[in-house]
C-alpha cells in the first residue's frame, strides 16, 4: 500500500481523485484490510494543517484524540478523553470517530456547539452541518463552532459487550440579544437526540430554590421535558438533569468560560 502524505488541500485533492483511500488511524478498517487486502494507495490528512488545527473554535479531522485539550471547549474535551483506552485514544481521530463509526462518541459534544463541517469535495471544499456529515459522509478537514459560555459532558458506566454508555453534553450559547439559549444531546443507544431551550434567567447555583435562578432552571428542564428527552429510561432523564443544573450553574455571571 502506497500511503500519501500531503500537505494541502489542493494536493490532497489531487490524492483522492486518483484514488486513494483517505485514512486517520485506521483502527477502524485495520482488521477489514487484513482480512480482505490493503488498498493500492491510501492518503492521510495529518500534514494538511486544516485537519490539524486545535483551538477555541475550531478542531481538525486528523486530530488524534489524546491532542483534543483544553484549547477546546470542555465538553468536546472531556468527550474526547471518554473514548476508548489511552492506547485507542493516541490513534483515533476527531474524524474516524465522528463520520466512521458507528458509535459517534464525539458527536453528541458537536451537536450542542452548533458545529459546522468543514469539509472536502471532489472539486471545492465548503462547509455543511453534521446531518450531512453523519449521513452523506463527505470527507471531513474539520469542525468549526462559535465558543460557548460554558459546556459540559458526562458518560454513565456501561456493560462490558453491552450497549454503548449513555452520554449527555450540554453548552449554553449567548444569543446575541442579551440573553442565552441551553444545547442539549444525548447518546441513548446508538440514537442521538439533540434539544435547545431558552435559558435566560437560569444561569446561577439556585441553592434556593425559591430564588429566580433556582425557578429559571426547573422552568428549563420542564420544557426539556416535554421533548423526546423526557421519554428516555429514568437513569438517562436523570444524567440529563444532573448535567443540566450543573451546566447552568457553570453559566453564572463570573462562573463562565
């Protein structure tokens, strides 16, 4: 197998229209190509710096995970660091994990920073929303988002040889009118829900419940409740709860970032 290394997109482009195969890590297709036999010509985007970058808003595809860090908003950070083993995680990319496999861990966090893709066609690059992404799978450089006020992220254990673990992300947005909007997603299953609700007014630790922060926040998880979100089992309705509060209160003047 002839594996190319280039270091544009134009080049890279080039690369695939004479057929090679792109990879990240190939920890995905590894077996299938011992089992089945290795491409003639494969690419990979690790030196094209638009699939490399990390930052606040934006995260290549040819990032392995173990590199996704605090440059990154802490959901998709912490969404990262729940994948796998660190073995699994200093080979697999931000790329293979969202558009090749099944269990689209990352997903979820993508969901609630209002991502968009960046990424590649046969005769022009351009940017679509992860619907496509997931269902069309074009070739992705990379994510891009507006940041966040705060966000945050939690896995629930699982069985081994079981269903995937539940994860909830959530972020709240500014919304440009002086108020701020909450991102909800979840992985049940293999099936991913994603929610948004008007949180204005929610923001703060509401110890008192009878305070209006305390008040905004039940107001925003019955709303959510009344979204396919209040149909998850009990333990996934009640990670939703707990990641939210906790989310909003993150969100408290002086507490965000």
């Amino acid at each position: 197998m002839l594996l190319s290394l280039p270091t544009t997109v134009s080049a890279l482009q080039e690369c695939l229209a004479q057929g090679a195969v792109p990879v990240g890590g190939a920890t995905l297709v590894w077996a299938a190509w011992q089992r089945d036999g290795f491409p003639e010509r494969a690419v990979s985007l690790r030196k094209v710096p638009e699939a490399t970058v990390v930052g606040r808003e934006e995260l290549g595809a040819a990032v392995l995970l173990h590199q996704v860090d605090d440059r990154v908003p802490e959901v998709l950070r912490r969404a990262a660091g729940s994948v796998g083993t660190g073995a699994v995680r200093r080979t697999a990319t931000v790329g293979g994990n969202i558009v090749g496999s099944t269990l689209r861990c990352l997903l979820p966090a993508a969901l609630v920073l209002d991502a968009r893709a960046h990424v590649l066609a046969a005769d022009r690059a351009y940017e679509t929303d992860l619907a496509e992404l997931v269902t069309k799978r074009p070739l992705l450089l990379a994510l891009r988002w507006r940041a966040p006020l705060t966000s945050g992220y939690r896995k629930l254990p699982g069985d081994a040889g079981g269903p995937p673990p539940f994860v909830v992300a959530a972020a709240v947005h500014a919304d440009g009118d002086g108020g701020c909007l909450l991102r909800v997603a979840v992985r049940d299953g293999y099936e991913v829900i994603a929610e948004s609700t008007d949180c204005a007014g929610s923001a703060g630790t509401g110890a008192d419940t009878g305070n209006a922060a305390g008040t905004g926040r039940r107001d925003v998880l019955d709303t959510l409740r009344r979204t396919p979100l209040g149909d998850l089992p009990a333990t996934g309705w009640e990670a939703v709860r707990d990641q939210v509060t906790e989310t909003l209160a993150d969100a408290a003047p002086g507490r965000a970032g």
